[in-house]
C-alpha cells in the first residue's frame, strides 16, 4: 500500500479511518494507494484487486462511503460502506453495477 506524501494532521487521522473500514471487511491492501484529492479534499483508499474504492468526505468523519466509477462511460455510482456488513456484500454491488454498465455499453 502507496501513501501518498505530505498528508497533514487531519487528513492521516482520515487514512487511519479507511484503513479500519478495510480491516473491517477484511479487505488485504498490498497492490493500492491512499491519497487525498486535490480538487475535493476527499481521502481516498484504492485497491487493484477491488473494483470500488472507499473515501471520507472532507467535512465529515462519521460516514465512510464506497464508489464505485466505470471509467468508460464516467458513470459513478456512491453509498455508504456502513450499508454492508461484508466484503462479499460490497463486492457483490459493485460487480452488478459493472455488469449494468457493460450491458449499457453494449
């Protein structure tokens, strides 16, 4: 897992956040990144081997969400991660809207 340099106070107590959400759902975090965007202030968790990421608001700590994009189409789907109680669930509702979105496309 890639950290991003130069996080500030704030925004590595937000990396600790995501990184607890991951260790909730048993995600392993080997081949991603944590950073924060730089046009939002969101930080940001991303894994290659899940098809959705997990980031907090810049003004909020209480509410981890899941976003899941299809980079075709630009098509961003967002729902809080507290929705899910596993890693099967969360994967699950990103696969059926990668599969949506493939059909879409077709």
């Amino acid at each position: 897992m890639n950290i991003q340099q130069g996080l500030c106070g704030n925004e590595l107590r937000k990396v600790g956040l995501l990184i607890t959400e991951a260790s909730r759902f048993g995600m392993d975090l080997e081949h991603g990144e944590i950073g924060v965007n730089s046009s939002s202030g969101n930080v940001w968790l991303w894994d290659e081997d899940f098809n959705f990421s997990l980031y907090l608001d810049l003004n909020e700590d209480d509410i981890i969400y899941a976003c899941w994009n299809h980079w075709d189409t630009d098509r961003e789907e967002i729902i809080e991660s507290s929705k899910f109680h596993t890693i099967y669930e969360l994967n699950k509702w990103a696969e059926e809207l990668e599969e949506e979105a493939e059909k879409e496309e077709a």
